[in-house]
C-alpha cells in the first residue's frame, strides 16, 4: 500500500530497546532464533550465554529451521560460525547437539536410561577429573524425554542430583550448555521463568535477556513460564 518497506520504516522511526524488541518480533520464529544468535555472535563481547541458550533449548525440528534460516539470512553456516566462534568441549557440545538427530517423542527406553544414569556417574563423579566426551555424547544424543529418565535414574542410584553432578565436573560456557539441556529435558518453561528472574532480580535489569526470552518464547510457552514464575518467585511475571 505505501511502497516502502515496513522494517526499514519501523527502524528509522523507533530506537532503543523498544527498536530491538519491534524488530525482533516482526521476523517468524526460525528467522528470530538464527537473529538472536548472530547478534550474540557479532556483539563486542561475543555473547555465548545467549547462542548457547539459543541453541541448547530448542527442539530439533526447531534446530534444522533455524540452520536454514541461519544460512539463508547470513550467509554462512551456523556450525561455521561456532566453529570460529567457540572452542573447546563448549564447542563439541554445540556442534554435537546441532548435528545429532534426536527423537521427539514421550517414548522412554529404561533400561537405556540406568546404562547412561551409570556411564555419567563413572565418566564424573566416581572418578578424577571428567570424561568430557561421554557427557556431550549423551546429551547430544538422547532425546528431552530420555534424559528426563535418565536425571531421574542417576537420583535414584546414587542419590545425587544429576544437575549437581555437572555444576561439579564441569564449568563456563560447558557447563551452562550441558545444564540448559537438561534443565529443558525436565520443564524449559521452569528454566525460562529463572532465566527472566536472573535479568530483573536486584539493582538494573539486563534488557537484552529479558527482549531475547519473552520476544522468542511468547508463541511458544509463555503461557507456562507465567505459570512457573508466579509459581516460584510469588510475583506475576506481568508485575
């Protein structure tokens, strides 16, 4: 109708934070992800929480859209960026999850989750140091329900909580991918609640997280993770 185009419009009459959120919103969920990634990738400091949480929370038919859309909108691939970008068992995580086929569906296997529950246990807290491998194996290859059990098998047999077990075997950007896995394995909605509550809690806010979460997560599950804040922190997320 008015021959021009709306994003460019929306830029040069908006700023700020408010420019940020707009223009984030305005792209398709996939389109969002690959954004929000890139952007984490080119900021001064490299914002890795932010790729990684991306990234590590996603399902996998969610993952192949937004490697598309991450390849058509820039250019290049997303495993070359993080390839550039990242290093060490942080980067053969990332790697691994965005390159593994993983099933979606409720279905669990039991006796497959007290082998892993036994092989993570072995790999980190039994012995010296880490087995680094076997855990970005396992968590790149199992499936949300899956680890679910498996989370539940390594309480049950050891009596530790498997979250704890990788807060004390492993650190960084490793550390906070593994347990973005998991923790989304168990209630990604929990984990967004936390996330949002992190970025506001105390003196300043930090906008960036906050645009991030509730821009890419309101057509997903914001619904929960209202439901979830009210529920742990005893304050609407509204409020």
């Amino acid at each position: 109708m008015y021959s021009e185009d709306l994003l460019k419009r929306l830029k040069s009459e908006l700023s700020g934070k408010l420019e940020t959120a707009v223009l984030l919103w305005m792209l398709d969920p996939a389109e969002r992800d690959a954004t929000v990634t890139k952007q984490a990738f080119l900021s001064g400091v490299t914002n890795l929480f932010a790729a990684t949480e991306v990234i590590c929370s996603r399902t996998p038919s969610q993952i192949q859209l937004i490697k598309q859309n991450y390849h058509s909108k820039f250019g290049v691939l997303l495993e070359q960026d993080i390839a550039v970008l990242t290093s060490g068992d942080h980067k053969e995580l990332l790697l691994a999850y965005l390159s593994t086929h993983r099933h979606e569906g409720p279905e669990v296997d039991r006796e497959m989750a007290l082998k892993d529950a036994k092989t993570l246990f072995k790999a980190g807290e039994k012995k010296l140091g880490t087995d680094e491998k076997k855990f970005i194996r396992i968590f790149s290859e199992r499936s949300r329900a899956q680890l679910a059990a498996i989370s539940s098998a390594y309480h049950d047999m050891y009596g530790g909580s498997l979250k704890k077990a990788v807060k004390s075997e492993t650190s960084g950007e490793f550390e906070h991918g593994l347990l973005t896995i998991l923790k989304c394995s168990q209630n990604p909605a929990k984990y967004f609640a936390k996330v949002l509550h992190q970025a506001m809690k105390g003196l300043g806010t930090n906008d960036t997280t906050v645009i991030r979460v509730i821009v890419t997560r309101t057509e997903i599950d914001m619904h929960y993770i209202k439901g979830e804040y009210l529920r742990k922190y005893k304050k609407s997320l509204n409020d």
